[in-house]
C-alpha cells in the first residue's frame, strides 16, 4: 500500500517507474533533435510560402513610350519650355516617383532605339543599326523572359521593328511610322483601320486590354507606345487652337550657325530655315487637294497623305483651325529671321499640341489603373526612344550627339519603393531598361545583356562601380537630313565624338562650361592631354562593348560626292 512519505531509492515515488538520468539525458537529446528537424521544415515551408508570396505580389510595369519626345519639352526637366506647362500629368509622374536627369540614348532614331531596349544590346550586336534594317524577333528580348516567368505581356502602338511581334500575350502595332488619323493597326488577326486620332486610339487599346483582357491572376508588363510627337506633328483636333494666345519661347541656340563645330553640322539637312517646308511640314495652305512640289529631295508628305483620309468633319475643323493662320502668314509677307522666327511658332506649337495629347494619355491610363486597384503594385514608367530639336541650334529632327538628341526621359513611379521627387544623376541608358524590367519582375537577367539594371539606383542606393561614361554610335548615312555615321562618349563632364567617314573630323565638349556645345575644344593645343585621354577611353568602350563595325575612312570622291562638291 502506498504512503505518501515512502520513496524508492532514487527519490521518486515507488509505484512510478522513473527513468534513469542517462535515460533522461538521451530523451532530451531526441526530443531537442526532433525539435531541430521541425524548426528546419518549418522554416523552409515558411520560406516558400514567403517566396510564392513575393511571386504573386510582383510588380505590374506600364511602359509609355513616345517618340522624339525632348527631355526640354518635360515641365519636371526644369528646360526653357517650362514655362509653357507643356506636360502637368507627366510632371505630377516625377514628383510620385524618381527623373533621371543623365538619360541617354545609344543610337538616336527610332527603330534602333527600341531594338536596343527589347534586347538590352547595343545596336551592333541586336543587328538592328537604322531604320532600313529588319529586326530579328527571334533573338532573346526581355519580354519573352517574363512570359517564362509568368508575366502577362502586351503591346499598343508605335514598334517600327517591321515583322510581327513576338513575347507578347496580344499586340496591336503601327505599320511603320503610322498615321495620326485614323490610323491603321495589324493586328494577330490581320490589319485594319481605327477611325480616331492615334493617340487616343492606342490608349483605348490599352485601358481596353486592362479592363477586358487582362489575366488576373497574373503580374503583367505592357508597353503603350505612341506615334507622337514624331513629325509631321499633327495635334488632335481638341488641342489645334492650343497655345494660339502665347508665344513659345525660342531657344538660345536658334539661330547658332555651327561656326566652330566640325563640317558635318554645316552640311545637314534639318534646319528650320531651309529645309523645313511650309505646306508639307507646317501645313499652311495644305488639304488634300494640294498639288504643289515638295521643296526638299528627301521630303517628308505623311501629313498630306493622312488628310487624304481624314473624314469631312475632321477636315472641316482642321481648315477652320490653320485656315485664319495660314490667311495672316500671307499678308505678312515675312522674311528672314521673321520669317524663321514664325516657322520655329508654328512647329514648336504643333509639336506640343502633340505632347498635350499624350500628357492626356499618361493620365487616362493612370486613372484606370486606379480605377482598377491596381496603382499601388504597378510600376509606371514615361520614356521616349530618344530627345529631339525644338529649334535648338536651328535645328528638328534628333541622330547627332549632341545633347539635345543624346538625352532622353526617363520617370518611373514604383511605389513603396522608390522615393517621391527624387532625381537621379547617374548615367543610364536605354541599354538599362530589359535588365530593370527583368529584376523587378524577379526573372533572371542573361549574361550577355550588356546593360545594368536600375533597380539599386531607384531603391536610393548609389554603387561604387556605377558606370562612369555611356558610349554612342550612329548608322544612318546617307539618309534622311544626312547626318554623318559618328561614335562617341559621355562621361560626366565631357564628350567626344568621331564623323569617322570623313577621316579626322572629330569634336570635343566641356560640358559643365558649355552646356550648349558651342566651342569645340578638338586639336586645341591648352586641352591635348584631355583629349588624348578621352580617346583612350573611348577606345575602352569600343572594346568593352565588342563594337567591331566598319569605321574606315571614305574615299576623297565619295566625301565631295556627300557634301555636292
């Protein structure tokens, strides 16, 4: 019988049979590994939970893209067109997200420049050098890499690759250069015309696919990519009286006429004065009846053509608009500077009516993401394929290095991470953008990208062993406005470029003294060491991007011929 004050001689109680302390001991140590294993499961269940967490939480990318739209021309960008207020939305973009200030392109026109941000590869390498080239779509481009990683993807717009798209989930393209009105668009299915203005058009496509398309069960990226402000700049029929009441500001630059500038700058063909038409580029007296010449060799009549199929309605107001314009322009019968001063009004203000019409688009689509709940986990992104010349050293049209065609914006919101009126002074490139793209979507960037992602940059950090100078190379000669083929460098403070067909035709840029590259420091004795430095650097570059195109000199007969000698 039991009593409570009988003990075994262990100390325990008798009737409970305890266990020896080594037993106790060899418990615990099984109980402790067991715990151990738990942990561990628990916590690599824990981890894929996490990591499918993440996967799902992946950001949406919207890309607007234009074309020819001037950082200058970009309120946020603190240029001499700021006081027109030419882009509040895209202004109010900027202070929800980070501006890079030093955004350049690697080939200034348009194909090659998206060729160049499919692929994440310089010209030479993506094959696609100008426009006359066909894109290969069967290389490795960064939208095909998060279709395997589960993106939804689609495209609206401008491509000007030639061919049909492919990585995307649905496409509507542009052929070639497309029109403002009523435009044309091929489709998986087939191509036909939309009647509307191109810019509305493709946004409609897009908030369409947002709204009806999309699979919602998937992280998507699309890229909406519009005509404007390309010429002939044609505004939508909302914005043709825009900016009748001011004057634009003229550039510095407007009447430069390249006296210390290499030869290539004085035997072009895209000054306003000369070779900007009248009836075709700036639409006086023009419908589509008109019957009169073009005044240049290489003229471009796209306007002309697309009023051929524009209806009687869009006409009518089209007429009513420039019609009392084009009437005042004739009585004054102006010359000279007059008379380039009202071609730089009239282009500089068709040219932002243009902008107005995609300023409208950026924030129709971002209302519908909104709209949509889909604003706080979507990256959103303004950029344009390269800068262009709002009369800029007398300047239209963009190719050359300099910088008014060497830049181009880049804005991107992508909250919860990026800080909120920020600005960026790094260098970057449209060479950067398949390698951002790819990071934020948590997909693998290849190898042989030969750009950085942006990631580090918009998360606030600022690496060590961020590029210190972007490298440039130009194809198309002769051509259109016959700008020379030409290489170069930027670093932070200065540039060199290289006309290389004509032999030693070379330019040299301080930039933090003369921003707008006036003086031409090449073969000054008092910069030869900066000089010689540059070119060695230049030469890394060549080397480190392996760019192994034909550079030769031309023959003394081809150059006389280039320049009507």
């Amino acid at each position: 019988r039991y009593r409570g004050n009988d003990r075994d001689q262990d100390g325990g109680h008798p009737l409970i049979a305890w266990p020896s302390g080594r037993r106790v001991v060899g418990f615990l140590t099984r109980f402790q590994n067991t715990m151990k294993r738990f942990i561990t499961l628990f916590m690599l269940l824990a981890g894929l939970l996490m990591a499918a967490h993440a996967k799902s939480e992946r950001p949406n990318i919207l890309f607007v893209f234009t074309d020819d739209h001037a950082p200058h021309a970009i309120g946020a960008y603190n240029g001499w067109l700021k006081s027109v207020n030419p882009t509040p939305v895209i202004d109010k973009l900027a202070r929800q997200g980070m501006l890079f200030e030093r955004s350049f392109c690697s080939n200034s026109i348009c194909g090659p420049s998206r060729a160049v941000i499919l692929s994440g590869k310089h010209s030479h390498k993506n094959g696609f050098m100008n426009n006359g080239n066909s894109f290969d779509w069967n290389q490795q481009i960064f939208p095909k890499i998060l279709r395997k990683n589960g993106y939804q993807t689609a495209i609206y717009g401008k491509s000007h690759l030639k061919g049909k798209p492919q990585g995307f989930d649905d496409w509507a393209v542009l052929p070639g250069q497309g029109l403002y009105y009523n435009p044309d668009l091929i489709f998986p299915d087939g191509r036909r015309r939309i009647d509307g203005y191109c810019t509305d058009v493709v946004t409609d496509l897009a908030v369409n696919w947002l709204k009806e398309k999309r699979d919602k069960s998937k992280p998507f990226m699309m890229m909406v990519q519009h005509k404007a402000p390309h010429r002939n700049w044609m505004p939508a029929l909302r914005h043709l009286n825009l900016y009748d009441d001011i004057d634009i500001p003229e550039p510095p630059t407007l009447f430069d006429r390249w006296e210390d500038n290499a030869p290539p700058a004085r035997h072009q063909e895209l000054e306003i004065d000369r070779h900007m038409d009248l009836n075709y580029d700036l639409f006086v007296d023009l419908t589509p009846e008109f019957n009169q010449p073009p005044s240049q060799k290489r003229q471009d009549r796209s306007a002309w053509y697309n009023m051929k199929r524009m209806s009687k309605e869009q006409l009518t107001k089209w007429r009513d608009a420039y019609g009392p314009k084009d009437e005042a322009f004739h009585k004054a019968k102006l010359k000279g500077k007059d008379l380039v001063r009202w071609k730089f009004q009239r282009y500089a203000k068709n040219y932002l009516r243009c902008v107005k019409g995609v300023d409208e688009s950026v924030g129709r689509l971002q209302d519908t993401l909104k709209e949509l709940g889909l604003a706080e986990n979507t990256v959103v992104i303004y950029s344009s394929d390269q800068g262009f010349y709002i009369g800029d050293h007398g300047w239209y049209d963009k190719r050359w290095m300099y910088e008014e065609s060497l830049m181009m914006p880049f804005i991107i919101k992508w909250p919860g991470v990026t800080k909120p009126g920020s600005r960026n002074k790094k260098l970057i490139q449209n060479l950067d953008y398949a390698e951002t793209f790819l990071e934020m979507a948590g997909a693998p960037v290849p190898g042989d990208m030969q750009g950085r992602s942006l990631v580090p940059l918009l998360k606030g950090q600022t690496p060590d062993d961020w590029r210190k100078s972007i490298y440039y190379h130009y194809y198309e000669y002769p051509s259109v406005h016959m700008v020379p083929r030409h290489y170069g460098i930027r670093t932070q403070r200065y540039k060199l470029m290289h006309f290389y067909q004509f032999g030693e035709e070379w330019e040299l840029y301080d930039l933090k003294n003369d921003p707008d590259e006036l003086t031409n420091l090449y073969d000054k004795s008092e910069h030869a060491q900066l000089q010689n430095r540059m070119k060695k650097r230049l030469a890394k570059l060549q080397q480190h991007y392996e760019d192994d195109s034909n550079i030769s000199e031309k023959p003394d007969s081809w150059k006389a011929q280039m320049r009507g000698k």
